[in-house]
C-alpha cells in the first residue's frame, strides 16, 4: 500500500532518498528540454552538468525547500516518488516526480491528491503548477484531477500552466 509522508517527518534514510529522486527529475527534465520531446524509457539519459540552483536542491534539500510543504510517497519503506508543495500568495505544486521502475501504479495521482489536501486544508483558494507541453501523461492526470489550463505565467518555450481552484 502506498502512503504519503511529510519530508520532515521521514527518517533519514527516506530524506536522503529524496535528494536522489530530485537529481532523477532534474537530469531527466534537462534531457527532455535537450531534446524538445520526451524520451524513451530506453533511451540512455546524458550525463549533462545541471545548473547551480538543482545542484544546491539535491545537496541540501531541507534548506532549499526551508518553506514548502515536501511529500514523499512510500510503500514497503521505499521511496517511489516525490511532489514539493510550495507557500505563499501562488502556491504552486513542483518536482512532482516517480521512480521509473514504480510508474503506472497511481503514485503521482497519490501524491497530486495529498498534496492537493494539504493545500485546500492550509486555506489556499487555488493551487497551480506547470510542466512540459510533450509530458502528455501528466497533463492528463491533472486534468483528471481537477487543473484547469490557464495563461502561462512563464516566458519559458513549451511550458504548460493549471490551476485548481478549491470553491
């Protein structure tokens, strides 16, 4: 059974698990942006230098999301996958990432929901996020979720943008 725990609150081993699924995401996403297009599962991901900001994520993730809200989904003490729910006037849902080997299971649709109730709970009128127009899989599931698309509030090329609102 998968269940949905607080970064905070997970023992070390599973924090630390958590660094090494960021480095996962940014290294895919930075080979998704290479290649406009999202790759095969077979197709081997480059090993590319990723800029300073996701190299100070994936070494010190407690600093770096000091603020924010990370939730970790676990099923038998393994860590499949990872959303970071941000604070603020704009709360945003970000690094929404799953384990290649734990996919097509529901853990993003687990996570999407937790992190969706924790930010209805904590009283934010909406929750947005964004994500690359050829991730067709996840827009699917955000709008099965209840994300509507809205204006981009990013200048990024390809970058789709959803709000749900909780009224």
């Amino acid at each position: 059974m998968i269940v949905v725990e607080r970064w905070a609150d997970a023992p070390a081993h599973r924090r630390e698990r958590f660094a090494e699924l960021l480095e996962e995401y940014h290294r895919w996403t930075e080979h998704e942006k290479l290649l406009g297009r999202a790759p095969g599962l077979d197709e081997p991901t480059p090993t590319i230098a990723l800029p300073d900001r996701y190299r100070v994520e994936i070494a010190d993730p407690g600093t770096a999301f000091a603020s924010e809200e990370i939730l970790l989904a676990v099923e038998d003490d393994r860590v499949l996958g990872c959303v970071v729910l941000t604070d603020g006037p704009s709360p945003e849902l970000k690094r929404l990432w799953v384990d290649p080997d734990a996919r097509r299971r529901g853990v993003a649709a687990t996570l999407l929901e937790a992190a969706t109730t924790v930010s209805r709970l904590r009283g934010d009128d909406t929750v947005r996020l964004s994500v690359w127009h050829w991730r067709s899989a996840a827009i699917a599931l955000y709008r099965r979720s209840g994300f509507v698309a809205v204006a981009s509030w990013d200048d990024r090329p390809g970058l789709d943008c959803f709000v749900r609102s909780f009224d």
